[in-house]
C-alpha cells in the first residue's frame, strides 16, 4: 500500500471517529425525553378574527325635540331601562288639544243619534220627508268616523309621548354618545351607541376550501393578548367573497370575559387528516445542515444520544411529523427523543435523563432517574 493510499485512509477513518471520540470527552448531559408516537395530524392555519356583539345598534330618536337626559358612556343598563329623554312639553300641550277633540266629536255624534232617532219617528208618523232622514243619517256616520279620526290622533300623540323615552331593546352598554345633551334631534337621528356584552361572539374569515373540515368540528382552538382556549362553532356561512375566497365562521365566546373588537386567532384545519409519527415541536434541532432530532440509546451502563437528520412534515398546535431523513436509520414509536438539553448535545454523547424541566436545570443528583440509562 503506497503512502498516498494510507494517508487518505487515515483522513477518512478520523472523519467517523472524531466525532465520537470528542463526545466522548464531554460529561454526561442532563435532558428531558419523549416517547415519538403515532398520531393524527392535519395541517393547519392560523386566521385572524375579531371579538363582536350579537347586537351593536345606534338608538335613534322616533320623534324631533330636544334632548334633556343622556345616559353616559359606560353605563350598564338593562332591557327597558331609559338611556335617553327628548322634551316633551309640546306634546303635553297638543295632547290636551286633542282630548278636546275627542270630546266635541263625540258630542257631535251623540247630537246626531239622537236626531236620527227622532226623525225616524216622524217619518213613520209622515210628519217629515224620508230626505231629510237620510241626510242626517250620513252626517252621522261621518261624526262616527271624526270620532274615530280624533282618537286616532291622541293615540299618536300618546304613543310620541312614549317616545320621548328612548329604552333599552336589549341589556348592554352605552358605548358611545352620538348626539349631545340639548342638542335638537330630528325623527330617526342616532342618539346613542348601544352594544350587548353578555353573548358575545367571535368573527373569524376561513378559507373556503376549509368548509368541508369545519363541518366535522365543534370547536376551535383560540388565542389572544388575553389568553389561550376552546370556543364553540355557532355558524359556518358557506358563501365566500369572489376575490378573498374566505368565508365566515362564528364562534360562541360567552364563556370568555374578553372585550368586544379584542382581535383573536383561531386554528382551522385546511387538510384531512393522516397517521404520522409525531413529536412536540422542541424536539427539533435546527443546525446549517439541516433539520435533526436526538435520539436516547440506552445500555445497561449508559445512555447515549443519536443525532438522526429528520425531514419535517405537518404539523398540528405542540406536535410535528417527522420521517428519518436516512433510510438506514429509521424512527420506530416509543423511541426516546430528546425534547429539552439538545442544544449543546453532541452526536454520541452520554445523557442524564431527567423527570421535568425543573431537575435538568437543578441537575439533581439524587433524583430517582438521574443515573445514566435510567429513563
């Protein structure tokens, strides 16, 4: 064997032994470990939404006057509570108007009643024209509809009395003031903003071709600024706009204690389902050459971890699939993978496997698994 021959054969040897010899040279570290498993993963995104009302409305005026109460921004009120008042001494004034009304047309008729009623004697008795009869009787019937016409009337101006009331359709908050206090107001001008927070919902905007997944969930996994949890489908309106091709999902959120207009995200499935070996996303050493996960190797007298490139697949909230990326040394479920202390961990290395994060920073000697090869 000639000496270029050896040389080369040395510097292909101390590439495969290097590497262990120097994990070798460090002392034993101290890791967290996961069990890889099998389970179902679908892909997922993450869509924008905001918190809103069931109801939201601008409570208008239903008469003209001038406003003399307003409630201020911020007050709670309950259905049928008064949140504003409009004058109503004009009001006062024509309704007395109009009981008189009602009074002289109703004298009126009694008047004519009676008068047909005598005429009618004296036409049997022929002591009066037929004639003169029936122009008494229409007169009649038109006092009875005066009568009517009247009442009418001072219904009306009873019912904008009521008016000058504005109430509560529903329990909420007065959440802005859109006229001011003295300022005249016109019939239909918005006085008050008014918004329910009791029942309040989450507008969410899916992707359309989700449709078909959200069908089949109940419920979706939310976060904000405020926090992190599970709310309930309500709606799925299966109608996108031509452009966004998104559709809108509401969610129930009367179980959350968060603001109207808060902005959420909500993950929504946007593939079907499929078996995968997966482990949490920690697990994953991102390093140049790529993608990589540790796994633990255990003899009797140690435990040793096995860097293995690994080719990344779907992943789902904590969760990612994972396929080795060498096909000579494959990831089985219920392998040892290292989730916490890969950092720094060399190829090779022996490992201290500890119980929580709270014993792989202490390095507590005397916990029950801190020997080497104990799991």
């Amino acid at each position: 064997m000639n000496t270029i021959t050896r040389v080369f054969l040395l510097v292909v040897l101390s590439c495969y032994i290097a590497p262990v010899v120097f994990a070798q040279q460090f002392p034993p570290a101290n890791v967290n470990v996961v069990s890889a498993k099998m389970t179902l993963l679908a892909p997922v995104i993450w869509v924008s939404g905001t918190i809103v009302s069931q109801n939201d409305s601008n409570i208008a005026a239903e008469i003209s006057g001038r406003l003399i109460s307003l409630s201020a921004i911020g007050t709670r009120v309950s259905k049928g509570d008064v949140i504003a008042q409009i004058d109503d001494k004009q009001l006062k004034i024509k309704f007395k108007e109009e009981q008189a009304n009602v009074l002289n047309s109703q004298a009126h008729l009694r008047y004519l009643a009676s008068e047909v009623k005598r005429k009618t004697q004296l036409v049997k008795q022929n002591l009066s024209p037929a004639t003169e009869l029936d122009k008494t009787i229409s007169e009649r019937d038109i006092a009875k509809g005066d009568v009517i016409a009247a009442q009418a009337r001072l219904a009306k101006i009873a019912q904008d009395q009521a008016y000058t009331l504005l109430k509560a359709p529903f329990s909420g908050i007065v959440a802005e003031r859109i006229a001011s206090l003295g300022e005249y107001v016109d019939n239909g001008s918005a006085i008050v903003r008014l918004v329910e927070t009791a029942n309040s919902e989450a507008k969410i905007f899916a992707p359309i071709v989700a449709y078909q997944f959200l069908k089949q969930t109940k419920e979706l996994a939310i976060e904000s600024p405020l926090g992190t949890g599970r709310a309930t489908i309500k709606t799925l309106v299966p109608v996108a706009d031509s452009r966004s091709h998104l559709m809108e999902v509401r969610l129930d959120m009367s179980t959350f204690d968060w603001p109207i207009g808060l902005n959420i995200k909500a993950r929504v499935a946007n593939g079907p389902s499929t078996m995968a070996l997966a482990v949490p996303r920690d697990a994953l050493v991102l390093r140049r050459d790529g993608a990589s996960v540790f796994r633990i190797n255990k003899t009797d007298k140690a435990a040793k971890a096995e860097q293995i490139p690994v080719e990344v697949g779907v992943g789902m909230a904590e969760l990612i699939a994972i396929s080795s990326a060498v096909l000579t040394n494959d990831i089985n479920e219920g392998d040892l993978i290292v989730i916490r202390g890969a950092e720094r961990l060399q190829n090779g290395q022996s490992v201290v496997i500890k119980d929580n994060n709270h014993t792989l920073i202490s390095g507590n000697k005397d916990d029950e698994h801190s020997k080497p090869g104990d799991k």
